[in-house]
C-alpha cells in the first residue's frame, strides 16, 4: 500500500477552513493508505515560542484531529520531536543542498521578510527538515496545500540527489497530494474570499453555539435579490455555498427558491446556516473537550504513534548509513 505522511503545525486551533480542507482529506486517506500524521514542534521552533507552551499546543492539535476523526489505529499520530532519527537524515539531508537554492524558496524568502531579525538556520532549512519528515519513512505521497509546492519540490530534489549521488533508487520521489482540489472552499463571511486565521474571520471548531451564531449572523450582505432568478453577488453567494456544506439539500433548494423569487429573507437564512453549523460542530466541540480533559490518554496516543514512527525511520536510516558508507 502507498504510503502518506503529513505533518500539522501546531499553530492554534482548527476553523472550518481547515476542516474542511486538510483534516477531511487526512480523515479520508487514512482509509485508502497507509497514513501517518505528526505534530510538526521542532518546526515551530523557527519562531521561538515558549517552552511552557511546547507540549500544551501540540497536545491541543491532536485532541483536535482525533475529535474530527483521524483514528490512531489506522494512521498513526505522533510528534514530530519525539522520533529523533529525523535529525539524522535531516544532517545527511543538508550535505547535498545548496544555499542558493534554499535562500530562493519563496516560504523563506517571505519569513526572511516577516521576521528580519531572526532569519536563522533552521528557517533556511526548513525544507530539509521537511524532506527529512517525508524521506524516513520513504513516503508515496503527502498531502499538503498549495503554498507547500516548493517545500515538496525541494523534498523531490533531496530523494533525487540522494539516489542519484550513491547511484541506487532507493527514496520514492514524494508526490504531492492536494487536498484542496477535492475539498470544498470554505468562505469568510466578512466578505473575503476565504476563511483563514490571517484574515480573521474564522469559525472554530472549538468554537460555542452563541459564538458560532453570533458569526454567522453578522455576515455581510446588501440589500437582498432585485429581480427575479438574478445571479448572486460573491457576498451572498458565500452564504449559500455556507448553506450547501452544512445544510440538508431540500434545505439549500427552499432557499435558491426564494433567492429566484425574490422573497428572501437574510436573517432566516442566517439562522438556517448558524442552526445547522452548530448541529455540526456541538459533536465535534464535545470530543474535542473531552480528548483535552484526558491528557493521558492524548499522551498515550501520542506516545504509540512515535514508537511506529521511530520503527519505520529507524529501518530507513540502517539503509541510507549503509548507503552513505557509514558502520549500521
Ligand atoms: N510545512 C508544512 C506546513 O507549513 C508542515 C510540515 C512539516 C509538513 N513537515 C511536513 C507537511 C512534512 C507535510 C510533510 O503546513
């Protein structure tokens, strides 16, 4: 079976953006392949967060994904700093890139930017790091969003030179798997075109029914339908695109009726979509909370899905240092 892996910044909490997008594919893949998933902390270190916010934010990250339904028995789940070989093939990894080439990738280049007094080492090697991630487990395919496109070129370029600097095809060339060409886009309901934490208007799935209505109904729109059967403004048309993910399908019908006749009423559509938002998310929030109540069991998780992932980079690791020409 192909084999997945992906990592997860731990980076706040999921919105439906994000649930929609990568933790639906995540849950869907996990069926088809043979998965793995990990809480990307050494990552975050580029930003140096603190240190009693380490574990906090990756355990809140993965009570999240359980809750949404990734299954650790089917797709391991671990964090990334617990299975140490990846710094090994990361040091090995870096021995065959170049400055140039790291310095042109567009990620850098954009934190280079963001953070002018601290454009260190790890940020530059970011995507060693990440091809280190991806390469241990000599990974088919990763699914990632399209701002990853460099990163995963870069990991490509790492499995290529390996393989061909010690002359054996030894790491797959990871594919890149785009979650978001099958999933649908989730709106902002500011009027922006989608919703992300950088524009803030994000739905969280930890998120409270009062909350979540109160979000909903603040939605933009204007002064409703003019004419009959009229095409709807980008504004509105987010709203029904609300309406076709979390409403039944007699529901979004009832309401491109009234749309076409004219006889629309925002505020009831808003309620529709706040009412069966909150129908969607209650369950997820309720496991969500529970998974955050039991940190032992969240560290029990965790803790199984390093020993499988430390197995399976331990066995690239004896291949690739006998490959290199090192003792195993
Ligand atoms: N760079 C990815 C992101 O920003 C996170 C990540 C780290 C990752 N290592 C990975 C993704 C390995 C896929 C595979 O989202």
């Amino acid at each position: 079976m192909e084999k997945v892996v992906s990592g997860i910044r731990p980076t706040g909490n999921l919105h439906l953006g994000n649930y929609f997008g990568a933790v639906k594919s995540f849950v869907a893949m996990q069926d088809q392949y043979d998965c793995m998933f990990f809480i990307a902390d050494w990552h975050s270190l580029t930003t140096h967060p603190k240190p009693e916010n380490i574990i906090s934010s990756a355990r809140t990250i993965l009570a999240e994904y359980l809750a949404c339904g990734i299954d650790p028995k089917k797709a391991p789940i671990y964090v990334q700093s617990d299975v140490k070989e990846t710094l090994e093939l990361y040091l090995y990894l870096n021995m065959n890139m170049y400055m140039g080439e790291l310095e042109r990738v567009t990620t850098f280049k954009e934190k280079a930017r963001q953070q002018p007094d601290n454009v260190n080492a790890g940020l530059l090697t970011y995507p060693t790091l990440m091809a280190a991630d991806i390469l241990q487990h000599r990974a088919h395919k990763v699914p990632v969003g399209k701002d990853q496109e460099q990163n995963m070129e870069m990991a490509r370029t790492c499995a290529r030179r390996f393989n061909h600097i010690y002359g054996e095809e030894f790491f797959p060339e990871p594919q890149n798997y785009y979650f978001s060409d099958k999933a649908v886009k989730i709106p902002g309901l500011d009027g922006s075109g989608k919703m992300g934490k950088s524009e803030g208007n994000c739905i969280y799935l930890r998120d409270d029914d009062k909350t979540i209505t109160k979000k909903v109904m603040k939605a933009v729109t204007d002064a409703g339908p003019q004419s009959p059967n009229s095409e709807r403004p980008q504004i509105i048309e987010n709203l029904f695109t609300f309406l076709k993910i979390v409403s039944a399908p007699d529901t979004y019908q009832y309401f491109d009726e009234k749309w076409n006749d004219c006889t629309l009423r925002y505020g009831d559509l808003k309620k529709q979509i706040a009412a069966d938002l909150c129908a969607l998310v209650g369950p997820i929030r309720e496991r969500i909370n529970e998974y955050s109540a039991n940190t032992d069991l969240l560290d029990k998780i965790a803790r199984e899905g390093a020993e499988v992932a430390r197995e399976s980079a331990a066995a690239t690791l004896r291949e690739v240092r006998r490959i290199i020409g090192f003792r195993v």
